[in-house]
C-alpha cells in the first residue's frame, strides 16, 4: 500500500513535470527507492515503465500543439522536453502511427471544428506500439 501512494507520486510528478529533464533515477530517489525497484512496481501497477508512461506525456502534449498548427515539428520537440529530436520522431511514430509531420498536416483536417476537449479524447495516443500498421493491398 505504501508503494502505491509513492508510485501514484512519482506518476503525478511525471503528468506535470513532463517538460523537464526526467530520468527513472532522479524519480526513484525523489520516493526512496531503487530505480531497478520503482520501474518493476510501476510497471506492475500502470502497465509501462515510467519512461515510457514520460513519453507517452509528451507525445499527447505534441499531439494537441501539432494540431495548433502554430509551431514546427522541431519547436514542438523541445517544447514538450525531449531533448533528441530523431528519438521523438520515432516514438511519435511508434505511438501514433504517422511522422510528426504527417500528422500535423493531417489532424489539422481532421479535427477541423471540434471542440478541444473532444479532439483530445479522439486523438490520444496508443500505448506500447499498438499503432495501427496500414495494410498494403497486392494488385
């Protein structure tokens, strides 16, 4: 029970200081305990290790200032704390299923006129590579 209140921490800790440099370290001693201890207890209890529960963060937050469409793929990069803009690209790619780029062109059609609340909810990221793979059709 205890270590749950303190994961439910280190989460909370992740969902706002997102944009800052995080490191499994840097959250475990914030808590007390081993980084090798806090990525097996987070994963047990919220299904991805706290790095990948950080970039998933950052790439909803890229999503929604992508969707803007006032900033670059490189300006969103560093805006949401990434300090790597080709890691970005592939997580973003991994989670979304589309470049960066691809998606800012896109999303901004397709969200065209819904209310961001709803925009949000439509467009969230799906976890642990599960992106749709588009299917090849053989003449």
């Amino acid at each position: 029970m205890r270590d749950l209140a303190r994961l439910r921490r280190v989460r909370d800790r992740i969902d706002r200081e997102y944009t800052q440099p995080l490191d499994v370290e840097a959250l475990a001693r914030g808590v007390n305990m081993s980084a090798g201890h806090l990525s097996r207890q987070f994963r047990l209890a919220y299904g991805e290790s706290p790095y990948s529960y950080l970039m998933t963060r950052r790439i909803e937050r890229a999503m929604a200032l992508l969707r803007r469409g006032d900033l670059g793929v490189t300006e969103v990069c560093f805006t949401v704390g990434c300090s790597s803009l080709g890691t970005f690209s592939t997580r973003f790619t991994e989670l979304v299923g589309v470049a960066p780029s691809v998606y800012r062109r896109q999303a901004a059609l397709a969200t065209e006129g819904m209310p961001s609340c709803l925009a949000r909810q439509v467009t969230r990221p799906v976890r642990n590579r599960e992106a749709p793979v588009p299917v090849s059709r053989l003449p």
